[in-house]
C-alpha cells in the first residue's frame, strides 16, 4: 500500500545570541521554533548557535560557524536551513548560493504556518498579502515559479535573472489584486461589526497555545477547535453567549509569538480589531511555561501596538495542573545548593491577585478547575460595561455582593 503522509523534510536551526540576549533565552527561542517547524511537518535535525556582538553583515554567522553547518547539511542532506531572526535580501541571496538548499528566517515560517492554517477568505487574503510583501525584496532563483523544490540548477545570470523579474511582476499584481480583494472583504466585516456596537464585546487574548481556544468552548459550549499546536487558531471566532443572563459577543483571536512579522500584524489588523473594538480582554496565559511572564510582556507590547492595552482585564492563568506537575517533579529531582525552589502556586496567586487594579484567576480549563469563579469575575467585569451601555437594566439584588468572597 503507497502511503499518502506528506513526506517529512529535514532542517537545521541557527540561532545568533547577541549581547542582549543570555544562553538560556537563546536555547527557549530554538525550542520555540522547533516547535514552529514541526507546525509544517519539518523534523528539526541539528541546532546550530553562535555567540556574536551583532549578526554577520553577509552571511548573519561567522565563516566558521557557517562551514560547520554547511558540513552537516551535506552529510544530512538536508532540506532547508531555519534562522531565529529575520534576514535580509542580501543575507539570503547569500546562505542560499551557499547552501544550496532553501532557507527560512523566523518570520517567513510563522508566515507560512498562518497561510497553511487559515479558513475564511479573509484570513486567507490576509495572510497572503503578508507573505507576498515580505517574498517581494527576497526572491531568489530558489523560490521562482512556485517555489521550486531544492535548487541548485547551477545556472547562472540571463534567464534566472529574468525569471526572478518576471516573478517579482506577478507578485507586484499579486499584491494589488490582494489588497482590492481585502478591501472588499473589510467593508463588509465593518458592516457586521456597525450591528453590535450596543453589545458588550469581549476578546481572548494571549501569547500562541495558551488554551484561549479551550476556554472559549468552556464558555460558549461550542465546537470551537482547540489544539496543542501553535497558531491552532488564526482566524476570530466571535459567538454570542450569556452569563446570569446578560448576554455579551466573545472572541477568541489569534494568539501572539515573540518576534511576530510585523507586516503580518499590518495585514491582520482588520481581523485584530474583534481586540481593538473589544470593551474587554481576557488574558489566558500558561502559567505552567518557565517563561510566561515574557509572554504576557509579548502581549501587553502588541495590545500596545494594537492601542488597546488600556482596557478593563482579566487575567485568567491557565494549566495549574501542569504547574503542580512541574513542582512534585522539581522535588523528585536533585538540585545543587544554588538552584532555588520553584514558587508554589499560591505565592503566585497572592502576588498576582493583591496588585491593585488586576483582575486575576487560575485554572485549569483541561480539567474544568475553577471555571466558575473565572465566570463569576468575567460577569463583574461584563454587568458594569452592560449597565454603562444600558443604565436602566435591573440586576436581581441576589447577584450583587455573591461574587466578593
């Protein structure tokens, strides 16, 4: 029997830690985007990282850093080589005549994952235009025409060159049939949008496979699809649901990543605007990741971005199961005299839950602990954005005061 699984393709990672970064970080962003590459069914073989004051001008590593990649493409035979930073045209006109083989920078692959994810038509229209404008200035022989498998032709100036001119004219019309396209598409979503400016609207938002997509079908009671991947959720799902009987619109949008392309957030700025237009967040964060308060820094800088960071918020921290795990295996384990002890969950929740002006509560949305008291600050939040909206509604006296324990 012939086997119809896509045909996995093989990579290496290279990372450049600067002085701004520290080893430790340097390793998670590699995880991260190991993780993003087995997204588009790519098995991470060998990483790759150099310690430089600022990424080679011609080739983002040193010449020896490059030759000892270079040696284990060949002898691995390798498909296509990911850099954890963005690269310029120069730079990838470069790695590619030097390593014959296809090379992704971090945003091109988040890209790539979004194209290979979205469902509507306007989030497909998005993500393309995103991709075409940043392909435009970086189109080598090794993506002409659709994206050639493997180069390497050795064919050199004449036709190539004007290959690459004729494509670089087909994605310029491209990219105006695209925004025209988007255009069209936008005024009909303003048209919807105009139709629920007197509903309260609430928006999940937080860095990518957190659970928003898990707690908005904890919520909504909907088929809504929730996956243990990256980018699970592209485009907004909106879904019009009550609590004690006041109804309001939630959202769930596309979750956030540390170095997100930024002519991708232009792009989906018209699908961002379910979070600009909200009049509340909610922020899911995965406590249990050694890094979530980088992440929430993520966030809070594209709300910035967005000019929607200063709205009323819940933080809702997600998997304190796994939190727990990660403790009880910590104490299992042997650490050395300097290695600190982990902060337990209830440090956590006293240092978050007493700041002044912050909303909080920690869940677990896979095994259902404590959703009713996230429902319960969610409906305080929503009662006084409905009343501001509708002044005369009477809320039953037996609600009021049952909340504040």
């Amino acid at each position: 029997m012939i086997s119809t699984a896509p045909v996995k393709q093989t990579a290496v990672l290279v990372s450049v830690i600067d002085k701004r970064q520290n080893e430790d970080q340097a390793f998670e962003y590699l995880d991260e985007l190991e993780f993003l590459a087995s997204t588009l069914n790519i098995k991470t073989k060998y990483k790759f990282y150099q310690k430089l004051e600022k990424p080679d001008i011609r080739t983002f590593v040193g010449k020896g850093k490059l030759e000892e990649i270079q040696t284990a493409v060949k002898a691995e035979e390798i498909d296509i080589v990911i850099f954890d930073d963005d690269l310029s045209p120069s730079q990838l006109r470069n790695l590619e005549k030097e390593f014959k083989v296809k090379i992704y920078d971090r945003s091109l692959l988040i890209l790539d994952i979004f194209l290979k994810r979205a469902r509507t038509a306007q989030a497909k229209t998005q993500v393309e235009l995103a991709r075409n404008e940043y392909l435009l200035p970086r189109l080598t022989r090794m993506w002409t025409h659709l994206e050639r498998q493997r180069g390497g032709t050795g064919t050199r100036g004449g036709a190539g060159e004007k290959e690459i001119e004729t494509d670089r004219r087909m994605i310029r019309n491209q990219i105006n049939v695209l925004k025209k396209k988007l255009e069209k598409i936008e005024k009909q979503r303003e048209t919807q949008r105009k139709r629920r400016e007197n509903q309260v609207r609430v928006a999940l938002v937080g860095y990518t496979n957190v659970g928003k997509s898990t707690i908005m079908r904890l919520l909504t009671k909907a088929d809504v699809l929730a996956e243990d991947k990256l980018f699970a959720t592209v485009d907004s799902t909106v879904r019009k649901i009550a609590i004690h009987n006041i109804p309001f619109l939630l959202s769930d949008t596309v979750g956030f990543i540390r170095k997100l392309p930024h002519n991708l957030i232009e792009s989906f700025k018209s699908t961002l605007d379910e979070v600009r237009e909200a009049d509340i967040l909610v922020h899911v964060v995965d406590v249990s990741h050694p890094s979530f308060e980088e992440h929430m820094k993520v966030v809070d800088e594209t709300l910035a971005e967005l000019n929607a960071k200063d709205k009323p918020t819940l933080i809702v921290f997600n998997k304190i199961d796994q939190y727990r795990d990660h403790l009880e295996h910590w104490e299992e384990e042997e650490h050395g005299e300097d290695e600190s002890r982990p902060v337990s969950l209830e440090y956590l929740k006293n240092s978050y839950m007493n700041k002044e002006n912050t909303s909080a509560v920690f869940i677990s949305a896979v095994n259902k602990e404590n959703i009713e008291e996230m429902r319960d600050k969610l409906f305080e939040l929503v009662k006084d954005r409905y009343l501001e909206i509708y002044p005369n509604f009477l809320i039953p006296d037996y609600y009021y005061g049952k909340y504040e324990e």
